[in-house]
C-alpha cells in the first residue's frame, strides 16, 4: 500500500487538452447516460410497478439493483486489475442495454425485478471500470476535477430525466422509457468507445503490467488469483443477504423477519472479508476511507428516500414542487464537486472530507426540524440540497484518496471495495430507517416516525463526522506537516 501526498502539485493540461479530450468527453457521456437513467426511473418505476400488480414488492424492486450491485462490484473490479477495465466496461454497457429491454418488456413484477438486478450488475461494472480508467489515465492532479466532471453530468439528468420520462409514460407507455434508454444507451455506449479507445488501450496496456505484478504475488504466496476470486463468490453469498435484507424491510410479517434473519446471518461474516483489512475499527487510511464512504452513502441515499416522502405525505407538499429539492440536491452535489476539483484542488483530501460530513449532519438536523407541522413546509427541502454538497465534497475526495493509498495492480479491487461500503451502507441504513419508521407509523404516530429516522441518520451522520480525520495515515500526515500543508 503505497502513501499518499495529501496535496497534489499542478499539471499544465487540463481534461480538455489535447491529450485527454477523447477520455473526457467520453467518460462524461457514459456519466451522463448512467445519471439520466438512474433519475429517469424514479419517476417511472412507481407507474411500472402499480401496472405489474407489485406495489407489495416495491422497496425489492429497487433494492435488486443495490444488491445485484454488490456482487457487480467486486466482480468488475477482479476483471478490470486481471484484465484492464475496457472488457468490464464494455460488458456493462452491454448488459445495461439488455437489462432495460428485460425491464421493458417485463410480464410480471418478477420479471421486472430480475431486469432491475441485471442492471445493477450492469451499472457496478460501469462505474468501477470508470473510475479505474480516471485513475490510470489522468494524472494525480487531475483526478479531482475528472472526478467533478462526472459529477456535474448529472445537472441536466436531474431536471430532464424524471419530466420527460414522466410525459413519456403518460403519452405511451411506461415501457417505452426502458426502451427508449436502451436506444439511447447503446448510442452513447458506441460513441464513448470511440472517442476514448487510445486512453483505454493505454489503461490496458497498465494494466498487463499490474496483472504481472499480481501474478507475481501469486508465486509468492501472497494471494492473487485464487483468493480474487474467493472474494467475488463471497460478494455473490453478501448480496444474497442484503437482498434478503431489503425484502425484510417492506413488513413486520414473519415471513420478513425469517429474510432479516437469513439477511443478517450471510452479511455479518462475509462482509468484513469483502473490505479492507480494519474497515471495521477505523484504522487510519485506506479502510477508514472505504468505512466512511459506505456510512456517508447510506446516511444520504436513506435522507434522499424519507425526505421526498416526508414533503408529499405529511407536509403536503405538492409532487412537482416536492421533485426540486432532487433537483437542489443534485446541483449541491455537482457545485461542492466542482470547487473542490477546482477551486479547493490543493485542499487536502481529508479535510474537504471532514467538512463534507459536518453538512451532512446539519442536513440531517435540518431534516428533523421541518418534521413538525409549524415549521414552514420546505424546511426539509433544504436538507437535500445541504446534503447533496456536502456529499459533492466527500465522495470524490474519498476516491481520490483511496487510489493514492493503493499500488496500481490494487485500484479494481478497492474500487470496488468503495461500491461494496456504499452499497451496502445504503442497504443497512434504508433497512434500520425502515422498520423503525413502520414500527412508529404503527403505532399512530406519523410525524414521530419521521422524527425518529432523521435522528437516526443525525446520528450515523455524527460518527461520519467523527471518522473524517482517520482517512488520513500518519505517515501522511507527517510528510504533509513536513511540508508545511
């Protein structure tokens, strides 16, 4: 494991220099195709779901994308350090094409559900051979602004993906939403193949380097191949148990709380084996990276899932109006993203980390403040968009950071170690956030089952905040105060 400079010197080029234009228009056009689909089926899935007769399984057809997810994760990553991340990613595109088609064409919620797996599987294999790629083609000085620039692709997904899938579901069908993104994805996925082939072949050419290094390790005796794919078949047993996870959250029955028992039976040995060594007690560095980034996911992802519900169900807010602070969210990320790749750039990682999660946790504390019906109806509107920066501050630093603490040969595997905590932090926080809000709801107390799932996540929020300062190891923060930063 190799030690990080906590600032990294400026380059002469920019992503749009001559070098990296291909990369960069390529790599925002898949971003930009992964964000208008992810938001485009917000509004659609509920309408897909309703026609299929599958309200009652909801929460699984959405939580079959995070869980195929977790299993897609490490596997992409094992691919993209043996193979070079160009085969895994063009598997992706392909696999999303076919996903949507299934999804579109879907008989019976079941069918709908499986195509949603397919696509999270699709997606994980994407997205990590993507940051792979960022890491083995920009230099160190530009991975925060590359990274940025995947963030602001999601703007314009954000404002026109959920109307216009809306008036296309209206209009038609639901189905042609799919449909219409499957066209739209083998479009781009064919223009991005072009646009980036010679950077791609140059990661390529890497990672045939890596793959000897790592074959090395396997003569020595210090796992390789053998244990890689140990990982991916354990990844296969976790997303079973998070599946199993989900489906527990959608009832108190005791058919759902055998699945929560099964869930929590497969999670709590494999996880730990699926993420860096000390993950779980926060040892400084690379595993308090990869803990953080999974607690700061579920702490947004369930605060982006109770927030909307608490506009439209309690406060009344009206469902166009309640969708613009999605909207704020997104453009909070991608701005607080932007700043740090630009303007913050020689920040150091950790500290833009550290007040990533000081906004989240006053986005939680926001959340629980526009509970009460005497507080104007958009306080917990704001908590979204303080959230979505705060998180356009972390997310990209903690990448950042965990491909300087890795060798080469090591950035699929903690790539996907990063996909692994965030899934299944959105997996655990969404389920605990859940039965505890039907457990209250229950009880006749609609306001103070809001109530408590934000003080939940003002909670989890506040650790995240306390975790901050061990993404950095001490050997780097020597050097860093060496060299007066």
């Amino acid at each position: 494991m190799s030690t990080p400079t906590l600032s990294a010197p400026v380059t002469g080029e920019g992503l749009f220099s001559p070098r990296y234009r291909g990369s960069s228009v390529a790599f925002a056009g898949v971003m930009f195709l992964v964000g208008f689909a992810a938001l485009a089926l917000v509004t659609t899935m509920p309408v897909a779901v309703r026609a299929l007769d599958g309200l009652g399984l909801y929460p699984l057809a959405f939580g079959g994308f995070v869980t195929a997810a977790l299993f897609g994760s490490v596997l992409a990553g094992r691919l993209a350090d043996r193979l070079g991340p160009r085969r895994p990613l063009a598997a992706g595109l392909v696999l999303s094409v076919v996903a949507l088609v299934v999804c579109g064409g879907a008989g019976s919620i079941w069918v709908l559900i499986a195509g949603r797996c397919l696509d999270g599987l699709a997606g994980s294999l994407v997205v990590v051979s993507v940051n792979v790629t960022v890491a083995r083609t920009y230099p160190s000085a530009l991975r925060p602004r590359a990274l940025s620039l995947m963030s602001v692709c999601w703007i314009v997904p954000s404002m026109a993906g959920p109307p216009i899938a809306g008036l296309v579901a209206a209009a038609s069908s639901w189905r042609w939403v799919f449909l219409g993104l499957a066209v739209l994805t083998a479009a781009v996925a064919a223009a991005a193949v072009v646009l980036a082939r010679r950077q791609i072949s140059d990661a390529e050419n890497d990672s045939a380097g890596t793959a000897d290094a790592a074959d090395a390790a396997d003569a020595g005796g210090t796992g390789g191949t053998g244990d890689d794919w140990k990982r991916v078949r354990l990844s296969a047993v976790l997303a079973v148990g998070a599946g199993l996870l989900v489906y527990a959250g959608s009832g108190l029955h005791p058919v759902q709380l055998a699945a929560a028992a099964v869930g929590v039976a497969l999670v709590v040995p494999t996880a730990p084996r699926l993420l860096p060594p000390g993950a779980l007690r926060a040892a400084a560095g690379l595993p308090a990276v990869v803990l953080l980034s999974g607690a700061c996911s579920g702490v947004y992802f369930t605060l982006e899932s109770f927030v909307p519900l608490l506009l439209i169900n309690h406060r009344h807010v009206p469902a166009s109006l309640a969708g613009i602070a999605f909207t704020g969210a997104t453009i909070g990320w991608a701005g607080a993203s932007w700043l740090q790749g630009h303007v913050w750039s020689q920040v150091p990682r950790h500290r833009l980390a550290a007040v990533g999660t000081a906004m989240t946790t006053a986005a939680a504390a926001v959340a629980a403040l526009g509970v009460p019906q005497a507080a104007p109806r958009l306080t917990a509107a704001l908590a979204l968009v303080v959230a979505g920066a705060g998180m356009g501050l972390v997310a990209p630093s903690l990448t950042v950071l965990a491909f300087e603490y890795c060798r080469p040969e090591e950035q699929g595997r903690y790539s996907a170690a990063l996909q692994v905590a965030q899934s299944l932090g959105q997996v655990l926080a969404m389920g605990l956030a859940g039965a505890l809000y039907d457990a209250v709801t229950a009880s006749g107390r609609p306001g103070g089952a809001f109530t408590t799932v934000f003080a939940l996540l003002l909670v989890l929020a506040a650790g995240t905040r306390l975790l901050a300062p061990r993404t950095v190891s001490r050997t780097a923060l020597r050097t860093d105060i060496h060299h007066g930063g």
